[in-house]
C-alpha cells in the first residue's frame, strides 16, 4: 500500500485530496461530514467581511458528467457568523483550512486573522473568482497586486498563506510567482474558467449573472498546463485543481508537478463518496507504476533523461 | 440541463395558492420536486403536486417575491424545469395517518393517489388557517379518504391546530406510517407524536436551494442536504438535527430561526 501522506504548504495532510472551496463548505457539519468521507483536508466556502446571498438562481448549469457551469456569487454567512461552523467541523477532528475573499489587502489580512483566531490550519485566498464584480479574478489578474496582497497577509498571520489563481489571464505562472515573492507557502491552481450559457428558445443566458466558472473534466488539460508551468516557475509547492474525477487525473497532476489536489465538481457528480474512493484507488496506481510514496510521484513527469 | 415548457393550465386552489399544469414528460415520483425557473426572475426549488402521466403541476404559496409573481403566471408563458430531484415516499405501508399543514398538502395529495392505487388506505388530517384554505380537501376524499379538518380560526372542523386531529387520532388508530408536510414546527410535533404508537413517521421538507445537487451547501440541514438526501426525511433522523424545526439557512449561508 503506497503512503498516500503529503506534506504540502507547511502542512502534513493525511492524503493529497482537499474538499475545494465552494464545495459543501458553507455549514460545519458538511465539512465534518467531507473530513469523514475521507478528504484529506477541507477547504471552506470563501468568507468575506458580511453576509452575502449571492446572485438569484439560476446560479448553475450542467453538462452530463463532463462540466458544471456556476455564478454562485460569492454567497457566504461572513466572518463574524462563520467562526462557529469552523467550531463544528473541529469537533470532528478536521483539517481545515479556511478560505477568504476580499477587495484590498487590508480587507484581505483582517479576514485572514479572524480565521486564523477561529483555528484554521492555513488560510487560502480567493484570488481568482472569475464571475464577483470588485473580487477574485478583478484583483487576483496583475502579478503586483498579487504580491502586494499576499505580503500583507504574509505579515498579519502566522499560519500558511496559499494564493488561489486565476487561469482567466495570459500568464497564470507569473501570477504563481508573485505570490512567491510575497511569501505565499503555496499556490493553488486553477479556479474555474470563465464560460457562457445559454438557452436558445429563451434567448437569453442561462445563469441569472450571465458569465460564470466552468469546472469538471473538461477544464482539466487546462489546469494540468496551468501546474506544469508553475511547478517549473516556482519553488513553492503547488495544489492542483481542475476536473480531478479519478485517481488518473490526480496522478497527472502530480506528475506535472501538484503535492496535493483539490476536489470539487466529483462531489457533485458522484457524491461525498468520491473521496474514500480516490484515496482507494490512487493507493492502487501508485503501487501498480512502482511508487511507494504518493509524493515521489510529484514531477515525476517533468525530469526526463 | 433543463427543458423549457409551456403552462398550460393556472387553477386557483384556494384563495393564497395556485396550480400551474405544464408538459413533462420525465418520470417523477410523488415527494419528488423540480426547479422552476422563471426567465428573468429566478428559480425556486417547488414540490410537484401532479406527478403522474404527461402534464406534471406544481401548487404555488406566496412565499416571496418570485412566488407571488410565479402566481400570476398565466397559459402561455415559457417556464424551466431542471429535476425532478431528490428523494420519494414509500408507497409500501398498507396504512397511512397524512398530516398535512397549508401547502404541504401540495406534494402529500401526489404520493397519496400513488399510494392508494397500490390498495392503501388512508386517513388525512388536514389543517389551514381558515376554510377555504384548506388545500385539495375534495382531491383527498376523491381518493376514498377519510379527511378529518382543523382550521385556526374555527371556521371549519376542529378550532386549532392540524396537530390535535393528529393526536387523537393516533391514540383511537393504528397505522404503518404518517406521512406529514408543513410548517416545520408542526412536523415536530408531529414526530413527538408518533413516537409512543412507535408508528414511523416521513416528513417532507424545505430549504432555500441554489445547485439541487448537493453541491453548494446552501440546503445544509445537519449532516444532511435536503436536495439529495431527501426532501422525505425520516422522522426518527430528523429529530437528532438541532435545527429541526427550529433553525434554516438564509441565502447567504446564515441560519436562522424559523
């Protein structure tokens, strides 16, 4: 049985498969609930300073099992409500980290202290929403505000500091980079990719915000290119993310160059379930291709005699 | 996806509720419920109230603001459904008690016809603020059941809660289940009452919804997602959930008392 651990981030995860963020996080038992399932972290909805409720439905489209479509609009309860579904969740003995999203640096640094007060292992910041007017993606595409907003945090918190990046840009390793000169301990990539629907005998966008982020399997030769550049931009490690529905897509991610992956449209599409079997099933290929450890497969794919 | 259909029919029910008939051809279950989708506006998770054959309904309450415009919806307009979603009754209990409290007659008057062709037999407590709230009370004694009322204001039946019909008829019948859909407070109660007959209990319920499909958390309800692990709950798994009855999500992810 190969050794699923990995250390990623400062941080020893019990295997590389973290609940990304936006995903069942929203209420501390449902991140209790993905802890059990077998995750190997989880990660919370973005916080921001207040409530949100986010844009009208409809907030989510599908495509058979190959993508998901959303513009959920960043809701969430805010920070002063959300240190108690944290609470929750630890009951249950969970690796959590939380996740913030923010207009400015300071806004950015002040959410990220209130959850590392509500005891989040590592902070992860939402740089890279790709359908919030004033958030993610709008102030997550320019290197130096990149930098500049992950130095502030860096300075305001002792835990982990992990950029979440856009691949909405022409250069998503530069933006990798800067999150390394301002001292992120990682950097995960990629949120979902800006996309379209739309209904033709209505005319008109499916999704009530019109534009959203698509996710799922068909994003995926996408983030693989996203990590493999990264990983040979940076010396920080990187978590992939993008359309992991088997334990092959993990594996690619960790060849191109991820310690650890994040898991979000399989739970839609084969419930919380996912996560017991990933873990089953990467065991199983890492023993079948001769690795011991799930983390010497990390590059493996870059080095080439 | 979704498939965009036409209302065919708009029946006022009762003075706060209404039923639109539209083309569906996808196999539903009584208990089962859709997201409609009205263009422009929004789109609400709804209970189907007819879910047999081609024409499918839903039975409208103003709720808010979508539901009050969804009311006035005329034939003719262009709706989407995504579904149906979710979980169903169980059609094989010989005997039911059917608690039902306002609009929760709406989804409860489905799974009944659907049980009754299967030979069940039934008795329905059905309760309203006023008589001619009282949701498809002659669809209910169409089936052949026994339809026992209670109205708050006394205007018809028993003058009090849907809950004493319930109580007193638990304690005088036996039955294999009770199903019940309704304020949420009265299910709880509901449950309380069952419990001593040891009679199992199946409550319906609700929750703001965005995804339905046990993504967004939005219908968190304990260790539960009301989209995909019901919306049929067993009573003895809800009453170990702090917030039955009690507490629900607003939008932003807030619980809140109901």
């Amino acid at each position: 049985m190969a050794d699923l651990g990995v250390r990623c981030a400062g941080l020893a995860l019990r295997n590389p498969f973290l609940l990304a963020s936006g995903v069942w996080g929203e209420s501390g038992d449902s991140l209790a609930g993905a802890w059990k399932a077998g995750a190997g972290g989880v990660i919370t909805k973005s916080i921001g300073a207040t409530p949100r409720p986010g844009y009208p439905n409809p907030t989510i489209e599908t495509y058979e099992r190959w993508g998901l479509l959303n513009a959920m609009g960043l809701p969430n309860p805010g920070i002063e409500e959300y240190p108690r579904e944290i609470e929750a969740a630890q009951r249950a003995g969970a690796t959590i980290l939380g996740s913030v999203f923010a207009g400015d640096a300071g806004e950015f640094a002040r959410l990220a202290c209130r959850m590392e007060e509500a005891g989040v292992v590592a902070v992860e910041l939402n740089l890279s929403c790709p359908h919030a007017e004033g958030f993610g993606t709008e102030v997550g595409s320019e290197p130096d505000e990149v930098e500049r907003i992950v130095r502030t945090v860096v300075a305001a918190v002792k835990i982990p500091v992990i950029a979440k990046i856009t691949p909405n840009t022409s250069d998503p390793a530069a933006l990798a980079a800067a999150a390394e000169h301002g001292g992120a301990a990682a950097v995960s990539a990629i949120n979902t990719l800006r996309a379209l629907a739309i209904d033709v005998r209505l005319r008109r966008p499916v999704l009530s915000h019109g534009l959203g982020g698509l996710s799922g399997s068909a994003i995926k030769p996408v983030g693989l290119a996203c990590v493999w550049q990264i990983y040979e931009s940076v010396s920080i490690p990187v978590i992939g993310v993008g359309g992991i529905m088997r334990a092959e897509d993990a594996l690619e991610y960790l060849m191109a160059g991820a310690r650890a992956v994040e898991v979000g449209t399989a739970v839609t599409f084969e419930g919380i379930g996912v996560f017991a079997r990933l873990a089953r099933d990467l065991s199983a290929l890492l023993d079948e291709l001769g690795f011991a450890r799930a983390e010497d497969a990390v590059g493996a794919a870059h080095a080439k005699p | 996806m979704r498939t965009i259909v036409r209302v065919t029919d708009r029946v006022a029910e009762t003075p706060s509720t209404v039923t639109l008939r539209f083309p569906l051809e996808t196999h539903a279950d009584p208990g089962q419920f859709v997201m409609v989708w009205v263009p422009g506006d929004d789109e609400l998770p709804m209970s189907l109230s007819y879910t047999s054959g081609g024409s499918k309904g839903i039975t409208v309450k103003v709720m808010g603001d979508t539901s009050g415009r969804m009311q006035a919806i005329q034939p003719g307009t262009l709706l989407g459904i995504r579904g149906p979603y979710g979980n169903r009754f169980d059609l094989s209990p010989r005997r039911v008690l059917v608690v039902a409290g306002g609009s929760g007659a709406a989804v409860l008057a489905p799974a009944l016809e659907a049980g009754v062709g299967r030979g069940m037999a039934a008795v329905v407590a059905l309760g309203a603020t006023r008589a001619p709230e009282l949701l498809f009370k002659d669809r209910f004694r169409a089936m052949g059941a026994r339809v026992e009322v209670a109205t708050d204001d006394g205007s018809e039946g028993v003058h009090g809660f849907v809950t004493v019909v319930a109580e007193r008829t638990l304690a005088t019948e036996r039955f294999d289940a009770v199903w019940t859909c309704g304020p949420e407070v009265m299910m709880r109660k509901v449950v309380d009452l069952a419990r001593p007959h040891r009679v199992p209990v199946y409550c319906s319920l609700e929750r703001h919804m965005k995804c339905a499909l046990g993504m967004c958390d939005a219908c968190a309800f304990g260790p539960y997602h009301v989209c995909v692990d019901g919306p049929v709950f067993p009573g003895d798994r809800v009453s170990g959930v702090p917030d039955f009855g009690t507490f629900h999500r607003d939008p932003s992810g807030r619980r809140v008392p109901f």
